[in-house]
C-alpha cells in the first residue's frame, strides 16, 4: 500500500500543501478556501499585489479575487511531476487531478530507496515504469484502491494522461523515452 508514504511521493500526501496567506488589515481572516492552487499562482498573485505585470510566459494565475472574496475561476486540473532524491534529471513520476480524481503515470521504476529520507520508516514502496493509477480522491482519499484498469474508468484514465503530457510539454519538459 502506498497510504502511508508522503513527500517525495506523487500520493496526496506528498505533493498537497497548506498555503497560509495574511491579507492587510486582516481581511479574510480565518477563511478556509479549497481550490486547486499551483505555485506559480502565488508568484503571480504577489506580482498582482505589487501593481507588477505578470511575463506573458508566466502560467501563472493571480488568487487575487478568490482571496478578496470575488469571482473566481479555479484551475479544474492540476499537474506536476515528482523526482526522486538524487536523480533530478528526468521525473519518476507525472500526476494530473481534478477536485475529485488523481491519476499517476510512473515513468520509470522506482524504490523507496530513492524516495525521501523518510523511506525507512514508512512500508517499501515499488512502481515500475509504465504503470498507471488512478484514484477518487472523495472515495479513497488514502489513495489505497488503484482504479485506473477499471473500464468504467478508461475515459477518465485517458483524459488525465493526456493532461498530465501534454502539461509536461507545454511546461518544457524534456523528451519522454
């Protein structure tokens, strides 16, 4: 089972983190909001802050208006990449998820050895290249169940693969064998 692995994992766990923002005047104080943020949010949001101009290569959307409490379009998918402790050249692993659904396609195999230094006290941990998950996150939020050879789920699986390509593409990736 791979619930109880974290950082250095594509597992929830791992690659979700709080984001802690403190408006002046303490404005919005205590909100909880639950949206799906990417770093390169908070760099535009502070640009936008500041009265700077975002780069036009930036994929970066301000959080400005959800933090102000006005309309706000959330990103409806989310991906990234996750490299191993001591390989930083090529990711073992790319994931894209949605408010519901996680998928991870792991691109090479990998061992809890290459994981974080946390790896000896968590279960082992295996993936080998090629292989697929796919998670509900409302149902599974341990991320126990793999759904992603299930044929009910074929269509979702294929959708968030090619959200997570086309974003490690599109985000300058190098070539994937």
């Amino acid at each position: 089972s791979t619930a109880r692995w974290a950082k250095g994992t594509p597992m929830e766990k791992g690659v979700r983190s709080p984001l802690v923002v403190s408006l002046p005047a303490g404005a919005g104080a205590g909100r909880k909001l639950d949206a799906l943020i990417d770093l390169v949010d908070v760099h535009a949001t502070v640009l936008d802050y500041a009265g700077a101009s975002l780069p036009a290569e930036s994929r970066g959307r301000s959080l400005r208006a959800l933090l102000e409490g006005r309309a706000f379009e959330p990103r409806a998918r989310l991906c990234g990449a996750v490299y191993a402790r001591y390989d930083v050249d090529l990711p073992f692993a790319l994931y894209a998820r949605d408010e519901r659904w996680k998928y991870v396609l792991y691109l090479r195999d990998v061992t809890s050895k290459e994981l974080t230094p946390g790896a000896m006290l968590a279960p082992p941990f295996h993936a080998r290249a090629g292989t697929e998950r796919l998670y509900d996150l409302t149902e599974d939020p341990l991320e126990k169940r793999s759904l992603a050879g299930n044929e009910e789920q074929a269509e979702r699986t294929r959708s968030l693969r090619e959200s997570a390509l086309a974003w490690w593409r599109e985000s300058g990736g190098a070539a994937l064998d």
